[in-house]
C-alpha cells in the first residue's frame, strides 16, 4: 500500500502537509461519520500512513524501500540535510569573505 496515496500527498510534502491530510482523511472517513467498509478501509489506512510518515526515522525507511529510483530519493525531506547544507554554504561564504578581508589587510601594508 502507497502511503503518500492513501493520504492524497506526494513524496515531497512536509510535516505539516502530512499533519492535515491525515486531519483531512479522518474527518472524512471516520466510521461514526462514514458506516461503509470502503470508508473503515481508508480510515486505517490513513492512520497506518500517518503513523509512518509521522515519524521521521520511519519514513525515511519507507522511502527508501519504496523509492522509484534516484528521483525518488532526491525528494526525501531531509531537514537537517538541507540545514546542514545551509551552514556549509554560509560558513563557505564567511571563509570566502574571510581570505578577501586578509588580502585587503595585506595589500594596504
């Protein structure tokens, strides 16, 4: 079973999207709201999805196994890859600024 389907999300949404789709999907089909078998299926598996891609950990794993090849893979959300990224780019800018700062310093001696 596609979990990204069962709750209406592609592989690139983020928490938060994920946190109102399942929102979405039990209002929609509750059994007390919706008494029919086809409603009680999506109901669980909506909670089954949202209890993996909830998880961070978890749904890394379930990308990984699901992936369809290296596209795929390219949208897993990894927020502390992107925010390890960031700091690589800054912390580059600042080393940039640094060695422009010093031959300045050492073209006015």
């Amino acid at each position: 079973m596609n979990h990204y389907a069962a709750l209406g999300l592609s592989r690139s949404a983020d928490a938060d999207a994920v946190r109102a789709a399942y929102r979405d999907a039990v209002r929609r089909w509750h059994p007390d709201r919706d008494p029919t078998p086809e409603a009680a299926a999506k109901f669980l598996a909506a909670q089954r999805a949202f209890e993996v891609l909830s998880d961070p950990k978890k749904r890394l794993d379930y990308d990984r196994e699901t992936a369809n090849g290296i596209g795929d893979l390219l949208l897993i959300p990894l927020p502390f890859v992107r925010k390890q990224v960031g700091r690589l780019i800054r912390g580059g800018t600042a080393v940039v600024e640094d060695i422009v700062q010093r031959r300045r310093e050492r073209g006015s001696s």
